[in-house]
C-alpha cells in the first residue's frame, strides 16, 4: 500500500473523464514520446461508481482520459502517477471505507483498489490494440499484481477480473452501428452515436458522392446490394433501416437477421411491426433470428424530434448490447 501525500485540487471541469476509448489518449502520448501510467480498478467491495475494469492513463505531462471513480479519487491517483514516473515502480492504492487513506472516502460507502504501473512498450501495446480494433477482435491484457509486467494479445478468450496474483482486462471492440437512410433521423443518429465512440457506418442506396457534412467511420453510396456486400457484420454490429422504403428496409432487415448483429431495428409504425415479421418470415427467416428486431424503432421515450429519435434508438442499442455483451464472448 501507498503512503498518501496531500492529493491534488482536481480540475474545474473533469473532461478527461468523458472519454470512455483510451486508445486516441494513447496514440496521441506515443506521437508526442510521452510515458504513460495505466490506473485500472482491479477490486471492488460494495459500491463502486465504476465497474471492475475501468481505467485511466496519465501522460508525463499531467493530461490523462478515462476516469475510475465518480471523481473522488482521480486528482490522488493523478499524484501518485507521477510517484511511479519517478520511480518506475507500481503501486497499489486503497480507498474507501476500512482504507488506510482516511482522507479520501468514496461518497458510495464503498472501498476499491487501484493498480498504478508504467506502461512498457507503448509502442507495442498501441500497435496490438490497433490491430485488435481492425480486426474487431478483443483486446485482451494480463497484469502480473506484484511486479506490474503486462502482457497483451488480440485474442479469443473473454473471461476478466482477477485471479491469484494477476488481473485480466478485456477490452471489446467498439459497437459498430450501420445505418441506412438519409433522413433528418438518419443524420441526427450517426451524430449522436459518433459522440458515443460507436463506430459510424452510413449506407445510403444510390446516394451521393459526397458524405454528411459530420465525421463518419464509412459511407457507401453504392447501390444496395453492392453495398451490403462490403459490409461484415459481427455480433458487436448494430444494423438500423431508416428509408421508409419498404422494398428496401425488407431487404435490409432479411440481410442483417440472417447475420450476427446483435441488434436489428428499423424506423416506422408500430401497426407494420406483424405485417414485417410475416414478410421476414416468408423469406426464412426463424423465429430466434426475428427476435431481435427492433420494430418500430428505439425505446418508447415518446419524442418526437430526429435528435429524440436518434436518443431513442441509441439508448436501445446500447441496452441490446449490454444485454448481449454478457452473454456471448467476442472474437
């Protein structure tokens, strides 16, 4: 355990914390040749504003992203970060209720620990949680608790938290959202979910050359058979028809049941939902892979602006997913 020392004011505004994706932080600190300390919540007893598992990275220069409290214990873990700077050596910190840092109490009554450790060979670690992130595929990291040595590969197996001695963190492939259509709905979602870290597709049948005026993972104005051709979906992909054509959300919906996506909707009204799933069903499609349409559209919030829709239909993707994230391992 650490010895404490008085902990630093926290910022103002804590906007290092609303960044879930570590990996653009740490991109960014290997272009500038800045060392890294990697902070993950390896215990948790009671409460926890934070799942087991989550992570900051503190650059040399005092920038960080991510956050592992409800931000009562960042500004400490910042100082103690540049303790293992300046030593090389890890640290395991203990706060909360029965801590030995009587100073630093969680609002939530709980108790954590927190493994602090210098990041070697960012370089590497980068390039494999890259590479994991192409092949979307996990990012899976085994921590030695006792001399801090990590160890990293883009593998299969999924199993996290802690066992004697070591921690495994696995770090999933961001939700991939692929939406068809170019209405206000349509442009008003990718929006709202590139703001989210999913990763944006736009489908647009016979579309235009030029994409959205908005940052886009992919845009492919191809026709619709083409297009879909150069789309794999994987069970962390989300598919969402919004043209209010039908022949074309028909054929969108067949394609993606009929894939591993983990969540299939499209947008219109709630009487259409029995005549679509009879339609799907002439084509084939069981009654497992109909399950998971969603029709109409989103959760019943009960707004009606694009952006409420949009909010809507993220806020379903993102239950779907959780839902099915604790299911079913990824690749």
């Amino acid at each position: 355990m650490t010895t404490m020392t008085p902990p630093l004011l926290p910022p103002d505004w804590p906007m290092f914390g609303v960044k879930h994706d570590l990996l653009p932080f740490l991109q960014e600190c290997l272009r500038r040749d800045q060392r890294v300390v990697l902070a993950s919540l390896i215990w948790i007893q009671g409460s926890s504003p934070r799942p087991l598992g989550s992570e900051m990275a503190i650059a040399e220069s005092g920038d960080m992203a991510g956050y592992v409290s409800g931000g009562c214990v960042e500004a400490a873990v910042a100082l103690e970060a540049m303790a293992v700077f300046a030593d090389g050596h890890p640290r395991l910190l203990d706060y909360g209720a029965g801590s030995p840092v009587l100073d630093l109490q969680l609002s939530c009554g709980g108790r954590i620990h927190l493994w602090l450790r210098l990041l070697q060979d960012p370089a590497g670690y980068v390039e494999t949680w890259q590479d994991a992130r192409q092949q979307r595929r996990i990012f899976q990291v085994d921590t030695d608790l006792t001399s801090g040595h990590m160890q990293w590969q883009s593998t299969c197996t999924v199993q996290a938290g802690a066992n004697p001695g070591h921690f495994r963190q696995c770090h999933r492939p961001p939700i991939r959202l692929v939406a068809v259509g170019h209405d206000p709905v349509t442009l008003a979602l990718l929006q709202l979910a590139g703001q989210l870290e999913m990763e944006t597709w736009l489908l647009r049948p016979d579309g235009p050359a030029a994409a959205p005026p908005f940052v886009l993972d992919r845009y492919l104005p191809q026709p619709l058979q083409q297009a879909i051709g150069q789309i794999e979906l994987d069970q962390d992909t989300a598919v969402y028809t919004l043209t209010h054509d039908g022949s074309i959300d028909h054929a969108v919906l067949s394609w993606a049941l009929r894939s591993e996506a983990f969540c299939v909707g499209v947008l219109g009204a709630r009487h259409k939902r029995d005549q679509r799933l009879q339609a799907l069903q002439a084509d084939g499609l069981p009654p497992d892979r109909l399950a998971r349409l969603q029709a109409p559209a989103g959760l019943p919030l009960g707004g009606q602006s694009p952006m409420a829709i949009a909010l809507a239909i993220v806020a379903e993707i993102t239950q779907q997913w959780h839902q099915r994230a604790a299911d079913v391992p990824a690749r």
